[in-house]
C-alpha cells in the first residue's frame, strides 16, 4: 500500500520553501508580488503548473479579498475560498467539484464578494472567479466537498484538493493562497509569510514511545513491506495528536493539550485534574483502524505481486478500514470537544485520555533557561522572559519546567498554536506551529 493519499505527488523543489520570508507591514500588493514569482517553481518532476493570472489581475483579487475580510455584514466579518481559472478553463474542472454556474457573471467587488461570502462555508465550497487578460468576473460556487479541509488538519487521508489559483480568507488581515493543494504564501496582519514544510519534531518521541506501548494489540501486515506499514502508522498517531489541536483551535475558545509519557505518574501537585478518569476508547480506535489498514495492506500488496486476491475480500477490507477511520475521527473529535470545559485535557502518549478541566499549579524554577524556537531543525533559538508571554504559555512553561516528559500544545482563542516542552536543560517554546497532516505538509 504505497500511499493513503490518492493525490501525491513529488515534493517542493525549492529548499527555500522551509524558510520564512517575512516583509514588515505587508499589503496584498506585497503578498501579489512573493505569489507571482513563487508560482513557477513550486513543484518540480511531471507535475503541470496551473496557470497564474497577469500580476495586475492577482493584485486586484487578493486587495479584494484582503477588503471583504474586512468588511462585515450584519456585524459578522466574512469568510470565504476563492477558486480562480483561466477563463479558457473548463467550467466543470474534474478534481475541483460540482459548479453551480450562474445564468449570467458577475464583477468581481467588494460588494458582490459580501454579499456571497455567507452563502459558502469556508470548510466546503468557494466562490469560482475567471480572468481573462483584461478583467475577472465572478462565474457561480463551487462544491469543493470537505475531504481537503479535514485532511489538512489530521482528519483524513483519501482527499481531493481545489486545482488552480485558491484563496482562503477566514479572518481579517489573513490571506492564504495555495497553488492546487500547496501553500504559496500567507499574508497575516501585515506579515508575509511563504509555504513552508514544518515536520514539528517535538511530536515525534511521543508518537513513537506511545506506537511501542500500543505495538502488542496491533496485528502487523506479513506481506507488506514494513517500511510501507511503520510509515503509516507513525504519520496515523502524529496527526491524531495534531487533530486534537487542531480541532481546539477551530472551536474558538482557546484551550490546552498536555501529552504525557504513558509510563509515568501525574504528580497532583503540578497538574490537579478535575473530572479525571483513564478512558481507552480514543486509544482502541486507533488499534482498531490501523489494525483494519493492515488487512487491507497485505492484500493490496499481494495483488500488485500478481497474486489472486478475491474481489469481495478486498472491498470488504476497504469498508471496515473507512467505518473504523470514522469512529477514530469521531473519538477524536469528542476528546477535542472536551476543551469546551475551562482547564486543559490530559491524553497519554498512547492515546488514553487521562481527564480534562485540569489546573497547572506547578511554580516554575528559578533556575530555568527559557527559549523561543525559531527553527527546529537547525537548533535555532532565542532567549526569552515568561513575561512576555500570556496566561496559557506562562501555566505551558512552567509545567514544562517541572515535568520532563509531557509535551504541551497551547492554542490561542484567536487559532494559532504553540509548543512547549523540556529539553535537555532547558524550556522549549514553539509559537505558530503548523499542525498540517504529515502526509501534505505543504497545505
């Protein structure tokens, strides 16, 4: 099973794409200009560019949209995708998704944007806009279905993503453009900030201690090769983590996820957990469904070797390993949902959830060296005060001061995310963490 990705493809060439580009006080005019050289060298191999619109044009769109986001109606600030094509584009373009072409187009403005902004669902569909070298007009809606979005925040694997030109506007100040399923640039209260590939290594030695405790109720693949199976599994656990936060974040409200070694104790004194309990079922959906991938993997090898695998096993083995991704989304869900109560939630590096409405009560150490990632892989960071940092990175920090083997993931009511974490002698703070799926860590 090479794959869950029905879309892959070859990576970003550009090792630049790792790096951050950042313009003080940036405009839409700003971002036009990264996105218009950026668009060539995206992707390299057999992978076809999809056409850019004139610099004149793609400026127009994003001040546009930059605008709209900015101005409300009936008190609530739009939010809303835009698809945009070449007006020689097909008008049913396939991997895009159902059109409902209006009878006749509308100008692209402001206005019409506020007006159909509501009428779309920023998880779903997008307002489709062609150009021609003179001008855009906006053309209907598009259903884009909700695969890519769950995908990009951990919920899915078997995704379709917009083709073309794709705006995202889901707050004032923030403008994101993507080329087909990869990030170009993000324009963020006046920050540019281009797509970059962003692994978060300190996720990773939670993920594999909690696969090794898990490694005896899962019934490895016998014909699949291992590196296609421990691939999988390692992506599976990493984005159920990321899922997690990232469903707190789509909530609004802000909230906390402490990841604990499975192997050890919670010391009351630092952490005092109000509705405590060691519930398993986030963890069993996880067995269940990687269980159910193997299946299918050792039979989707066997039939690449030429062996003969009978049709009706094979779609069996499909629908059990979708009906248990489900259940998995589902437990994943309800535990991010448990954010909704004040305090944090508590999971064990193995998935169980150990409670939530928790209250950090940990001091933090006197002696403690605290440090802003800037880069993780190179091992770039800056010294930093907790003083300048709010009331859930401050609890983050000093948690993290305290406990060596926990890894914290605070998110902000506004969405952003941050890590923080111990490491060697010292606290680890991460801020504005990527927790897109592994599987397209471009998006």
């Amino acid at each position: 099973m090479d794959s869950p990705n029905d879309n892959q493809r070859s990576p970003p060439l550009q090792h630049s794409c790792n790096k951050l580009e950042i313009s003080v006080a940036a405009f839409p005019k700003d971002l036009a200009d990264v996105v218009f050289k950026r668009w060539p060298h995206m992707v390299g191999g057999d992978y076809v560019t999809p056409p850019c619109p004139p610099l004149q044009l793609l400026e127009q769109l994003l001040d546009v949209s930059y605008l709209t986001a900015s101005a409300p109606e009936e008190a609530r600030y739009p939010s809303f995708n835009i698809v945009a094509l070449a007006e020689n584009s097909t008008k049913t373009p396939s991997p895009v998704g159902p059109v409902y072409e209006f009878a006749s187009s509308r100008p692209l403005s402001v206005g019409e944007l506020r007006r159909l902004a509501p009428a779309t669902d920023s998880k779903k569909s997008a307002i489709l806009a062609f150009w021609n070298e003179q001008e855009w007009s906006i053309a209907g809606l598009i259903d884009l279905g909700t695969s890519w979005h769950r995908a990009r925040t951990g919920l899915e694997y078997r995704y379709r993503d917009p083709r073309g030109l794709f705006v995202q506007v889901d707050r004032p100040g923030r403008l994101r453009v993507y080329q087909g399923g990869f990030l170009v640039a993000t324009l963020t209260d006046g920050v540019i900030e281009t797509g970059r590939m962003d692994y978060n290594v300190f996720l990773h030695e939670p993920a594999n201690a909690g696969l090794g405790r898990m490694s005896e109720e899962i019934d490895y693949p016998e014909y699949e090769h291992p590196r296609e199976y421990r691939d999988f599994e390692f992506i599976a656990m990493w984005n159920t983590y990321a899922a997690i936060a990232n469903a707190i974040s789509l909530a609004g409200h802000g909230g906390m996820l402490i990841i604990k070694a499975g192997d050890t104790k919670i010391d009351p004194g630092i952490i005092k957990i109000k509705y405590e309990t060691d519930a398993g079922t986030l963890r069993a959906s996880f067995i269940d469904f990687m269980n159910r991938r193997n299946v299918l993997g050792d039979y989707e090898s066997l039939d690449e070797d030429g062996h003969l695998v009978p049709e009706g096993a094979l779609y069996k083995a499909v629908g059990e390993m979708k009906d248990s991704y489900e259940s998995l989304v589902e437990a994943t869900r309800f535990v991010a949902g448990l954010s909704g109560c004040d305090g944090s939630i508590v999971i064990s590096d193995d998935l169980r959830l150990l409670g939530f409405g928790a209250e950090i009560r940990a001091e933090i150490r006197q002696d403690i060296n605290i440090f802003e990632v800037n880069d993780e892989f190179r091992r770039k960071y800056k010294r930093c005060d907790i003083e300048q940092f709010g009331m859930r990175h401050r609890s983050a920090v000093k948690l993290a001061s305290r406990d060596y083997d926990c890894r914290i993931l605070v998110v902000s009511q506004d969405g952003p995310i941050s890590a923080v974490w111990w490491e060697k002698d010292r606290v680890l703070v991460k801020k504005g963490v990527h927790l897109v799926n592994m599987n397209i860590p471009w998006a």
